[in-house]
C-alpha cells in the first residue's frame, strides 16, 4: 500500500505480565514505597504482617492506604508513585 513506508517501524518493549507480577510481590514484600507516600508505609507493613492470620483486614489495610495514597497524590506526579499506585490496586483486585 502506497505511504506506509513512510513511517519508519518502531517496535516498542513491553514488559511481561510475570515481570510485572514478580515486582509488585516484590514490592510489598520489601516496602519500596514512594518517598512522595512514605506515610502509607507503617499501613502496608501491618498488612504483611497479618496476611496470613487476618486476610480480610490486610485487604483493608491495603484499601485504606491506596486511599490515602491517592489523596496524598492525586495526580501520581510523584517519581514512581503512578507504578505504585498501580501495583497496588492489582493486588487488591486479586
């Protein structure tokens, strides 16, 4: 077809879903969180700490500082804070 070979192709790298699934357990595991959220750090350490006992009220914990973690940055502007956010919310959707 005439003018497709206009544009030059550009393959762009997606990350796989296990990366992604590995980083988010990860994440929780060793609490990197954000410096712009750090105060939502104390939240998802209890939430690790009970998971196994309590599962229902480490989700909650985890609700609770997504919440509070969108108020603290509305607009993820913050360096790492939409990765965050986002990992967040897909393990409270599991």
């Amino acid at each position: 077809m005439p003018g497709l070979d206009a544009a030059p192709n550009t393959l762009t790298r997606r990350p796989s879903r296990s990366a992604a699934t590995t980083f988010s357990a990860e994440v929780f595991d060793n609490e990197v969180v954000p410096s712009a959220l750090a105060s939502i750090s104390p939240i998802l350490r209890v939430a690790n700490e009970i998971e196994s006992e309590r599962p229902r009220v480490a989700y909650l914990c985890r609700f609770y500082a997504f919440e509070k973690a969108h108020r603290l940055d509305q607009s993820s502007s913050g360096r790492g804070v939409r990765q965050f956010k986002t990992l967040l919310l897909q393990r409270l959707e599991r």
